[in-house]
C-alpha cells in the first residue's frame, strides 16, 4: 500500500476494485477487504498472512505518485513456496482517478487468473490421486481440454465424469465436457451423440453457473458451434463480459464467434484486448485464433498467416490453424507453401475435409465460402 496518507484514497480504492474484480472469477475465493486491510502498511511473513487468512496466494503491491504520474506495483505470491508467480509496474497519468482504476483492476485480474490457474494445476499435477476433489479433477482435465482435438478430448472426459460424479451440479465440469464433446465432434467422426451431448453439457452449465463468466464463455462457443444458436450464444458472451470485462476465455471465444459470423472489427478489437490483458496466458492463442479468421475475412492474408504461425506455435497438435494458413498461403499467391501446410493438416487430422467444417458455414456461409474455396486451391480433400 502507499506510504503517503494523501495517496491513501487512491490506493484504498485501488485494493477494493481489484478484490471485487477477483470475486467475480467464481473459482476463486478471494479474502475480504476488511479481513486483508488488517496487514495494510505493515511488513509481514506471507506464510503468516497465509495460514491466519486461510489463502494459498497473496497479491501485494503499492502506490506511488509524483506530480500529475502515479506508479503501481503488483505482485503476486505463493505462500506456500513464497514464489513469485507474477509481477508487473504500471506507470500513468492520474487524470481520471476512475478510468486509472478500471484500467488498472482490468490488467492486474487479467493477469492473475491464468498465473494462479497455471500454478494450481502444477500443484494438482504433485498430488496423490487418491485424495482428488472435484476442483482437482477440474484442474488435472485441463491440459487435455484445451488441445482441442478428440484424443486429448476423450482423457479429459473421463475426468469430468468422474468429477460430475462428485459434484452432479458442478457447472464448470459441464462446461469443461462440452468443449470435449464438441471437439470430438468436429474431429472425431461428426458424431451426432457427441454433438447433442456438447449441446447438452453446455446449456447444464448455464443453467448451474449463471454467475461464472468462464464456464458462461466455454458454454456459449459450443452453443454456437453445435447447436447454432448465435443469439442465444451472443447473449451469454455480453453476461460474462458483464461479470468480468478481463476474462481471457471470454474475450477470445467471443471474438472466435464474431470472426464466424462476419463481425472481423468487433472480433479484432476483443481479441486484441485479450492480447493486452493476458500476453502470458497459456491459452492465449485463442486470441491469434480468432485473429486469424477476422484478417483472412477481411483479406488481410498476411497479418492472417501470421496470427495462424502464432496459434501453430503453441498449440502445434491443433489442425483449423494449419488449414487458415493454408487459405491465407493460397490468397498470398504462394501456393507451394499452401500445399505443403495442407499436408500438415492431414498429419494431425486425417479425417480432415472441407464438408467435414462445413458446419462453421452455419454460422455465416458468406464467411466459411473463401475458405473451403482456398483450402481446395492447397489440395484439401473435399
């Protein structure tokens, strides 16, 4: 906290934006302002803070100002090994005292929650399987959730069930298993009982995690993909926006949608905020992803090429990214490279044909169509 009883305002009101933006993430439970304002100004043993608090992270940071600049710090720590997960120093202009706060809680929870995701999942990957949770099972799905692709779908799925069965009504294992359902849909077989249960899965988790905007995100992508209910999808993205304007998968997977439907600038500007907030973020690559469809939409071929190499690189097992660059290479005129990429395609994906994605044409044909027509230009089955 600042030091300076004339900062106190400013810094106090900074703690209590960036404590109410963490209770929104509803997988987190975040101390109260009362019980942490017990150690402002004080120096403290964060394993002390820790254990009287009942915490396994401790976010600390302070204010200071000079003139019309004021200085932020933030860092945030694991009690328990008393690592530093995250740190960052943000240097302003204190115009609107207001506007500073908003942009400030923004960053600080955006960076957060992927760092503290990320340790409790190397903390789950340390723990004695026998003495798994629900949560635990949540966090051990999700390196397999996310590669999108049914192999790594179909591990995620046994753990989900086994954590449903714990929990029946837990709504983000919901969520979590209709992201698995539907990506062994779209690259398993076009099974109808895996997309009905893809659909099934996420309107549960709606129904059970209202308040949630990670689980209302994850279940609006599917909605839209599989049950090709883009308003009522639409809906759910602005209610978890609404819950929390920073949230990663949010932000990513609505602006994946808005690239779908045709919005490129709405979809562009959301997951270039994602990019600002969440630049570490392990699944930060969603952002290139949706990047990639609203450039190539928009005849940016190459800055689409380059977005796509960005999803490549992180998520090397995905195979949609390798087919947008393949587009993009054909509409650069660099056809050799095209075909070379499509080849790839068919490695990670050997089920792979343009029918087979036909169900993104759903969403907005005018979009998918320059597409399927490029990916039959690189030699993609059809």
């Amino acid at each position: 906290m600042s030091g300076d009883p004339e900062q106190e305002y400013f810094a106090d009101g900074m703690v209590d934006e960036i404590i109410t933006g963490l209770s929104r993430i509803k997988w987190l439970s975040v101390v109260s302002r009362n019980s942490s304002y017990i150690y402002k100004n004080k120096p403290v043993v964060m394993k002390d803070v820790a254990a009287k608090l009942g915490v396994r992270y401790v976010l600390e940071g302070g204010v200071r100002k000079s003139g019309n600049r004021v200085r932020i710090t933030a860092q945030l720590i694991d009690a328990e090994t008393d690592a530093h997960l995250w740190a960052e120093q943000y240097d302003r202009q204190l115009n609107d005292v207001f506007a500073l706060q908003d942009e400030i809680t923004m960053c600080v929870v955006g960076a957060i929650e992927p760092s503290v995701r990320k340790a409790e999942i190397n903390r789950i990957k340390r723990q004695r399987p026998e003495t798994f949770t629900a949560y635990d099972l949540l966090l051990r799905s999700q390196q397999f959730v996310f590669a999108g692709m049914p192999a790594e779908a179909a591990k995620a799925i046994v753990l989900l069930e086994e954590a449903l069965k714990l929990e029946p009504d837990y709504s983000a294992a919901h969520a979590y298993l209709s992201w698995c359902f539907h990506s062994r849909f779209g690259r398993g077989g076009l099974r109808e009982e895996d997309r009905l249960a893809a659909v099934s899965h996420a309107r549960e988790a709606i129904a059970l995690g209202n308040d949630d905007a990670t689980t209302l995100a994850i279940a609006a992508l599917v909605l839209a993909y599989d049950g090709h209910e883009i308003s009522t999808a639409l809906k759910t993205f602005d209610r978890a926006l609404e819950l929390s304007n920073s949230n990663i998968f949010a932000l990513c997977w609505n602006a994946a949608i808005l690239a779908w439907i045709g919005e490129s600038d709405l979809a562009i500007e959301r997951a270039q905020r994602a990019l600002r907030l969440g630049p570490f973020d392990s699944l930060i690559w969603r952002a290139y992803h949706a990047l990639s469809i609203a450039y190539f939409h928009s005849q940016r071929y190459g800055e689409a090429a380059d977005a796509a190499r960005s999803v490549i690189a992180a998520n090397s097992a995905y195979s949609i990214p390798r087919a947008i660059l393949a587009a993009a290479l054909v509409r650069l005129n660099r056809l050799d490279e095209a075909k070379a990429m499509a080849q790839t395609v068919l490695e990670r994906e050997p089920s792979f044909t343009i029918h087979g994605t036909a169900r993104y044409s759903e969403l907005e044909p005018a979009v998918f169509r320059p597409f399927a027509e490029a990916w039959r230009e690189a030699g993609l089955p059809e």
